[in-house]
C-alpha cells in the first residue's frame, strides 16, 4: 500500500511540474527527453549490481522495454497534438480512463475476477474521471482530429498493461530500477532521433533553462514508475484495483493541488467528480 501511495504522489507531482512548466514558460519537448535521461540514472543508481552494456541484450525483458520506450515518445506525441487540437483536458480524459484497458487485460491474462462492489467502482472511476477533468470552455472540434484522444486511450493503456507483463514475467526484484531505467534510456533516444528529424522544420534550440527543468521532472518521473511496480507487484490488491485506485487518486490529488496552489476554479460538475472519485477509491479499497 506503501508503494501505491508513493507512486501517486510522485506521478501528482509530474502533473504539478507540468504546470510550472507552462508559468515559466519551458520547452516540453526539449524538458521531456532530458528528464528521460535523468530518469535513467536515477534508476541506474539505484541498481547495486554492476552493468554489462553488452549483457541487456539477452534479457528477456529487453526487447519489450524497447517497444515502452518508443511507445512513451509516440504517445507523448499524441498526447500533445491531442492537447493542440482539442485541449488539455481532453487529453487527461482521455489518459486517465486509460486505465479500462489493464483492468480488461488483467481479465483475460491474469483470470481476475470482478465483484460487483469493485465492477461499480471502475464505473464510478470513469465517471469521476470525466467529470472532474472536463472544462466548461467549448471549441469547435475538427472531425479528422477526433481520432487523437482515441488514440492517446489507446496508448496509455498499452503502456500500462505492458508494465504490469513484462515486470510479472520476466524481471525480479532487484531488476526493477534496471528495467525502468532502460525503458526510460529508449524513450530519451528515441526522443533524441524525432528532434533531430523535425531539426529541418524547428532548428534546435537547447538552453539550461529546459535542461534544468527535465532534470526536475525525471527524478520523480522514475519513481512514478518505480513505485507503480512495486505495488503492482507487493499489493494485495488485483491489477483492476491497483490501477484504478492509481489513476482515480491522481486526478483527485491534482484537482485539489490546482485549487490549493494555483487558484483553479472548479465548476459544480468537477466537484461532482471529485465525489464520486472518493467513493471509488473507497469500493476498490475494500
């Protein structure tokens, strides 16, 4: 439950370094990638047995820690085209109840069985997730563009049922700073060959002001991820309850940061949310 905890409260804190990002007017991408890296030596240092480079190739995990580290650039992609187009808090909507693709492929995969009480509760997770990430400004939206947020459900989703297979089959205990570190070093290469290809549209720009900030964001970046498996993996609970439990209470903790710390308005329909948020927690936790 530890693990849980702390994992909500490092990914919170993601979503709060996003929004300081936007006040001091930081370069996302640039910020992004470099936290990829950091992340990586985050973990790196946390890993006591000596690293063979040549070595990761034969783990088992290896290729599939490769596929996450595309996914995380490409759905980042998504995610900020999405945002763009159709804004930020479709976007969260949308990444947020994400969390209905590793609750069904904890079904199929894992044979875990729903009751009622917690069937109710990811009914109540989704509600709340929609009610109290939804604005009330209102924007045309394009019709070729409603395929993003389909999209970025999609990913997200992926990327959480892949951690939870690959840390379950194929890495141990004391791998787990290894492998997370490893998916985060291919998502900051990756990352690093898609600036050097938009290079020829957006000249790159690098300056500290960006690399500080990734440096800001990938220390609990790692963590996020860290404590996520090691609750996927230490819990009582089944997959459905450590992720809707995981993704609920991150959007609560954030609605309530952004109303403490920066002043957010909140309409009844939020507050609605952040209702019905507590009684999912509340039926999953049971």
């Amino acid at each position: 439950m530890i693990s849980l905890i702390l994992s909500i409260l490092f990914s919170s804190l993601i979503f709060v370094i996003f929004k300081l990002f936007q006040i001091f007017k930081i370069q996302t991408l640039y910020a992004i990638i470099t936290n990829y890296f950091v992340a990586c030596l985050v973990g790196l240092l946390f890993y006591e047995a000596p690293i063979n480079p040549t070595n990761l190739t034969h783990e088992p995990w290896f290729l599939g820690a490769l596929f996450l580290g595309v996914l995380f650039i490409l759905v980042f992609y998504i995610m900020a085209k999405t945002s763009q187009n159709l804004g930020v808090s479709v976007t969260s909507v949308a990444t947020k109840m994400s969390l209905v693709v590793p609750v069904i492929g904890g079904i199929f995969l894992y044979n875990e069985t729903l009751t009622n009480i917690k069937t109710i509760g990811i009914l109540l997770a989704l509600a709340a997730v929609y009610l109290a990430s939804t604005k009330t400004n209102k924007s045309t939206i394009k019709k070729n563009t409603l395929l993003l947020p389909f999209l970025v459900f999609l990913g997200s989703g992926t990327i959480d049922i892949s951690i939870k297979y690959l840390e379950e089959a194929y890495v141990n205990d004391a791998k787990i700073p290894l492998f997370s570190s490893f998916i985060f070093l291919a998502a900051g290469v990756f990352g690093v060959l898609f600036i050097l290809v938009r290079t020829k549209k957006h000249p790159l720009k690098i300056n500290f002001k960006n690399i500080l900030a990734g440096i800001c964001l990938g220390i609990p970046n790692f963590f996020s991820i860290y404590y996520l498996i090691k609750a996927l993996r230490s819990s009582n609970f089944t997959n459905a309850t450590v992720f809707t439990i995981n993704n609920v209470a991150i959007v609560l903790f954030t609605t309530l940061i952004g109303i403490v710390f920066f002043n957010e308005k909140l309409s009844i329909k939020n507050w609605l949310g952040i209702g019905l948020a507590v009684c999912s927690i509340i039926l999953m936790a049971i």
